[in-house]
C-alpha cells in the first residue's frame, strides 16, 4: 500500500538522494536552516495525491526536504517553486488544532495546495517566520555573485587594517587598549551580574526538569506521543541553556545530536578507510572542526553523537579500550580478521627471532602505532602473543607455551611452530 | 467526591482517576511553556549582554575567565554543546574548540620528543607562535579549560601539577606518585640521576631505578650517558629548563 501510494507521489514531487545514514545529500552551497519532526504533508484539495505521514522535515537554503521517518527516502520541494506561504491562521478554532502550514506550491506545470501539519510540538510561527526569510533571500540565484562578493570583500578588509608602525603605533595601541578596558569592565561585571541571576533561575527549573526526566525515563517503558514529545522538548532545551541532558538507551537525545551523529557517520567514512578501518576519537575531532571552519562542535558533542550510532543503523561504532583510549571502528573491521593478520606476522621468521614492535604492527597493518599497541595488548591477552620487556621497549612474540606439551616438553612436532621457531632462532647464531 | 459502591463507584473512581491525569499532564504542559518562556526572556537578555560585552569577552582573558567561574557557580556549562545559547551568541564555543585542536596537534607535535608531557608554559608559548595572526590572546586558564573538555574524548588528557609547574599530559600513560616525586626532583636541572633520586627522596636503590627505567620505556625520559663521572642521566624534556620552542621550525608545526 505505501508503495503503490509514494510512486504516484514520486511523479510529482522530486526524489533527493540520501547518504547511507540517512541524511539528504545536499546542492552545492545548500545551507540546512531548520529541523521539525514529525511533519505531515498532506494535499487536501487534491484527493488523488496520498499524504506523506510523519516524517522529519528539513528547511535549507534551497529547498524543502521531506524524509521518511525510516530514512529510507526522501522528496524534497524547491523554495522556488513556493509561490506563496499562508502564515498560520489564528483564531479560537484553530487554537486547538494541530498547527498547519499551507504552501502554494508551483511544480511540473501543477499548481497544488501544500499542507504541512506540524504534529511535533514546534512553533509553527518560528517556522513560517524562517521559511519566508529563507525564501526572501533567495539562495540558489545568488550562486556566481556569492564569490565576486566574497573577493571584494577580502580586499576592503586589507584596506581598511590602520598600520602599527613605529613607536607611535605602539603607544597608541596601548592606549586604545587601556581605554577600552577600563571603560566597559565596570559595565561588564555588572551586567554579568544581573545575567547571572537569571541563569541561577533557569537552572533550578532545570534541575526540576530534569528529575521529572530521569524519574519518567525509568518508571515507565510505554509511550504515548504526548509524553514522548515533552521529553524530546525537555532534552532540546536542556542543551540549549548548557546543562548535560541524560541521554539513556530510552530517549534519544536532542534533535541537533541525532543529526550530528548522522553527519558524523557520513563524514568519517573516507577517512576511517584511509586509516585502516580505526581511529582515535581525538583525531575524529580534530578533523570533523577543521573541516567545518566556524560552528565547530564540542568534544561532548561529538561524544553524543557518537554514543547514539547505536540507535541508528550506521556502519561505524565507538569502542573503547582498557586503557581508556576512544576509537571509532568501521563495523565490517573486525578484531578477527586482525588478529590474524597479527599472528601471521608474528610467525614470519624475522619476527620469531626479534619480536613484533607496536610500529612494526603499525606498518603492516597501516594504523596508527597507539592503536597497533592497543591491537597487541588485547591479542595478548586472548593468549595469541607474550610479550617481552627490556631496554629496547615492548616486543610481543608469538606465545609457543601452547606448543609445548607439559608432559613431554622436549618433544618437537615438525611441521610445527615450535619447529619453525628452533630453526628461525639458532640460524643467525 | 464519594465512594459509592458497586460497579458504579469503581467506574467513578477510575474517571476521577484520569481526570486528575489530565490535570496533571495539564501542569507539566504548562511548565513546558512556562520552561520555553523563561528561555526566551534569557535569551533576550542574553542578546543584550552579547551585543555589549561580546568583544570583551573575545579580548581580555580575565574577564574570561571570571565568567567562566561564574557560570560554573550557578551551573551552566557555556562550552557544553556547540547548540546552547551561550556558544550562538557570545560566539565562545569555536574560540575553544579551535583551541582545543590547536593544543591537540601541538601535543602531536612534540610527542616524539618529549613522550607526552608537556609543560604548561611551553604549550602556551608554541600555540601564541602558532596563532600568530594576532588573534585574541590565549591565556594559560584558557588552555586549562580547552583540554578539560578534551579529557571527554578519551586518550589521555589531562593536567598534572608538579610543583608549582603543570605538565599537560597526552598519552594515557598513568603516572603514579614515585614518577611525579622523580619529575620534581628533576625539575631543578633538566635531569635526574638514581643517586640524586635515592638521595632526596630516601628511596631503595631499587625503587629509583625501577621508577627511572619505567619512565624511559614509557618515552617520557632520554639517557645520557656520555658524562666524565660515567654516571647515568635521565633526562626529563617536558620539565627541562630548555624549551622545545626554541627549535619549533624544524618541527613542522604549521601555523
């Protein structure tokens, strides 16, 4: 039934490709604007069009997008075939309704009457307000002027810089820096006063949130709509004033984390086959900000987003090891397949008689050596290697005490491991 | 409300059950809007303040520093989540997570000489050189409060105080306290030897040179074995008053 339903939608409304963790691939120089849940596109005039129920709606520079709640698939509505937007009506019959937000929308040589019913407890003001702003800068024309801008902007900037030259440049330098100081420190340590006040408020009402949060994550398993909304509500606004939201295996987190995870899970991809299928999260981080540019995000955010991958059905996954040390692992990159090549690295004669080093292992298996290391403490630890500590640092050899049968422990079974290590051993002399 | 008995009283009672639900759901929904209203008037004031004092904060590390204490005393985290109110518009997020990898490829940098510690002062000086652009100053507190929010990213970071230095420390190495009495001792001349070590601290001979050579295998202390006395020297490069900075340029830290 779906199915027979979306194609009759898919001749209208364009298909947008998404990532394989369900995130629309974006245009060149589309911007994401705004995020609302549970939104359903309904054409009431025309009957003959099926509603798209309950799905995650994406506002961009460009376009709207609409995807699926399994994020199998995606439509999406360019801002530019809207023609008009009606602002959402007020009055008395509406107040209790769901909000709706109708579009008159131009597309294919069709006029339609588009409603988008906002069913997640988001402001339908807020989101007429930033759709009409969206539509009024109108992006997607403004795609060769953007860079002659940018150009011409970058020279004003050189331009304007006054020189600091000379001592004259200095004193006045420190005088400017003297002034500015002294001046707005008195307004600004009042100010920060009063602000602070007001923080101290929202924060007792957070706390209240909280435990009620906490409280009803672990009393209860059943869900209605209503309560789950609260709850998504109540973790959203959490972030945003700054204090840790409880993210459990019940709630999945605010809004901005789940995309960010699915962004995440995207943009490691190459890198993570670059590496050998492994890596640190500090260098997870330190790429995804220099990346980015500006908005970057937090250590906590990233570990947010990447605790959540367990919910979605991604290809990466977190693991941390003994030590303590975070990595993300491609999921195909099992420890197996590792482990083997270990071994079969350990039993090369070179390695028989001098042992395998983390940067050894490092080579062979092109990773990082901090992970290689972690690599051979757990291989040791299943009892495939031993290791071997002197001056020169960690060796591990492959571990021969398997080989040797307690009751005969001269005895040598040729072809074996036992025998290939005699003979690596006593050649060299 | 009465009891009434038979069916009709259970049936009853079940409604007034659900009607006081409904009161309730009611007040946990007014909370939401009274939640999203005391937002919005933060919010607004916050506004203000940034509009302000947003340079202020961009510019003078004290002032910093003061509303970071601040905010820790009422309860908020401004560096949380790159989504909150504070890192939108003070814009004070990207000043320390840029910091924060900043330190991050500094700590790479000079882990093949010094093993993973580095003195506090050092880093800030190679991060000023490396932030040359003449952007806002970076202050010692700043530091500490970038690598505390990297500590969340496993691999070891942190900050150990030696004396009155800190170390900042990036390979999850655990140093016990032997290794930090070691590193004081070494403090004075860049170096430690077991005699000097069993000496100061009282120790076995054993202890100190079990601690030594844990230290060396750990790559957070170099040999030097080429003095007249014949006497082995561990040399410490992350309390040593020698800095690297000296030798940045042949490092390839890019700026």
């Amino acid at each position: 039934m779906a199915a027979a339903s979306s194609s009759a939608v898919a001749h209208w409304l364009p298909t947008v490709p998404l990532t394989a963790s369900g995130r629309p691939i974006f245009l060149p120089g589309e911007v994401e604007r705004y995020l609302l849940p549970s939104v359903d596109l309904d054409t009431e005039e025309n009957s003959s069009l099926p509603s798209l129920l309950s799905g995650l709606l994406v506002l961009t520079s460009h376009r709207l997008v609409w995807i699926y709640n399994t994020s199998s698939s995606a439509h999406a509505i360019p801002l530019a075939a809207v023609v008009h937007a009606y602002p959402p009506k007020k009055s008395i019959r509406h107040l209790f309704a769901t909000p709706r937000v109708r579009l008159q929308i131009s597309l294919g040589g069709r006029s339609e009457l588009v409603t988008f019913v906002l069913r997640g407890k988001t402001d339908p003001d807020v989101f007429h307000g930033k759709l009409v702003e969206v539509m009024r800068e109108r992006a997607w024309e403004r795609e060769e002027e953007k860079e002659d801008r940018s150009d011409a902007r970058r020279e004003a900037e050189v331009r304007v810089r006054m020189p600091v030259v000379g001592v004259s440049g200095i004193l006045r330098k420190e005088q400017e820096m003297w002034e500015n100081t002294d001046k707005s420190l008195q307004d600004a340590f009042q100010d920060l006063n009063a602000l602070m006040g007001k923080a101290k408020e929202m924060v007792q009402l957070a706390e209240k949130m909280r435990l009620k949060l906490l409280s009803s994550l672990t009393a209860q398993t059943n869900s209605n709509d209503e309560e789950m909304g609260s709850k998504q509500d109540m973790q959203d606004w959490l972030l945003s004033v700054g204090i840790a939201s409880p993210v459990t295996k019940e709630s999945a987190g605010a809004l901005y984390h789940q995309q960010l995870s699915r962004q995440l899970a995207d943009f490691v991809k190459p890198p993570l086959e670059k590496a050998g299928g492994m890596m640190s999260l500090v260098e997870v981080y330190c790429l995804f900000n220099r990346a980015r540019g500006t908005e970057l995000i937090s250590p906590e955010d990233l570990l947010q987003a990447c605790a959540l991958w367990e919910k979605f059905d991604v290809q990466v996954m977190l693991r941390e090891f003994d030590s303590g040390v975070k990595v993300i692992q491609n999921k195909a990159h099992s420890d197996d397949e590792v482990f083997s090549r270990i071994t079969s690295l350990a039993q090369k004669p070179d390695a028989l008689r001098k042992g395998v080093s983390p940067s050894d292992a490092a080579f062979t298996l092109g990773i990082a050596p901090a992970l290689a290391k972690e690599h051979l403490l757990t291989a040791e630890s299943k009892g495939l290697l031993c290791r071997d500590v002197s001056a020169d640092g960690f060796r591990f050899y492959i571990n021969l005490f398997k080989e040797i049968d307690p009751d005969n422990i001269y005895s040598c079974k040729t072809p074996g491991l036992f025998h290939a290590w005699i003979s690596a051993t006593t050649v060299s002399g | 409300m009465r009891r009434r008995p038979g069916i009709s009283g259970l049936q009853s009672a079940a409604a007034t059950r659900d009607q006081y639900r409904l009161v309730g759901e009611n007040v946990a929904k007014i909370r939401t809007d009274l939640m999203k209203e005391q937002l919005e008037t933060f919010r607004s004031q916050l506004e203000d303040f940034a509009r302000k004092h947003k340079n202020d904060i961009r510019k003078n590390p004290t002032f910093r520093a003061q509303f970071h204490e601040m905010c820790a005393k009422v309860g908020v985290d401004p560096l949380a989540s790159n989504k909150g109110v504070w890192a939108e518009l003070l814009g004070i997020g990207d000043f320390y997570y840029e910091l924060g990898v900043q330190i991050v490829d500094i700590c790479m940098a000079t882990r093949s000489t010094n093993g993973g510690l580095i003195s506090l002062q050092e880093l800030c000086t190679l991060l000023c050189q490396k932030r040359k652009a003449a952007r806002d100053p970076v202050s010692e507190d700043d530091c500490l409060r970038a690598i505390s929010k990297l500590k969340v990213l496993g691999s070891g970071f942190g900050v150990i105080s030696i004396g009155k230095r800190k170390l900042i420390r990036s390979v999850p190495t655990e140093l016990n306290r032997d290794h930090n009495e070691i590193l004081e001792v070494a403090q004075g001349q860049g170096y430690a030897t077991v005699e000097q070590v069993e000496k100061t601290l009282s120790w076995s001979s054993g202890r100190a040179a079990d601690a030594l050579e844990t230290l060396l295998k750990e790559g957070l202390a170099m040999i030097d074995d080429g003095h007249r006395d014949g006497k082995r020297r561990y040399w410490f490069p992350c309390v040593a008053p020698i800095s690297v900075a000296a030798g940045s340029d042949g490092l390839g830290i890019d700026s």
